[in-house]
C-alpha cells in the first residue's frame, strides 16, 4: 500500500492548522473557510491545559492541548 497521499494531507493540514494557530497568537484577524466569521483563540478556557479556536457559528471548532 502506498500512504504517501495520505500523509502528504496530513501533513499539509498540520502545516496549516499551525500557521493558523501562530497568527491567531500574534493578534492578526482570520476569517472561517466556511462561513467567513471571525477566528478567536481562547486560552483562557475552563478547562486547565486546553484552548480552543473557533467561529461563531461553530463550523471551525479545534480543540488545543496545551503544554507546560
């Protein structure tokens, strides 16, 4: 089996997600690929060690894992 597709999509995701996350840290203003609203990062969550970024709509909902 050839997963080298695979993991060119995964891996492309990633990349993507993380730039995501290091503009939405730097304070720079991202819109939803679906519905055009407004990113935020919340790392102020309820939840000791998690962060979330989201739209309000709700169609872009990650959940971060933060480390010490």
């Amino acid at each position: 089996m050839d997963f080298s597709n695979l993991n060119k999509k995964a891996s492309d995701s990633f990349y993507k997600q993380r730039n995501m996350l290091k503009q939405l840290a730097q304070g720079k203003t991202l819109k939803c690929e679906k519905c055009n609203g407004v990113l935020t990062l919340d790392l102020a969550t309820s939840e000791s060690g998690k962060g979330l970024v989201k739209c309000k709509q709700g169609c872009t909902d990650i959940v971060l894992e933060l480390g010490a």
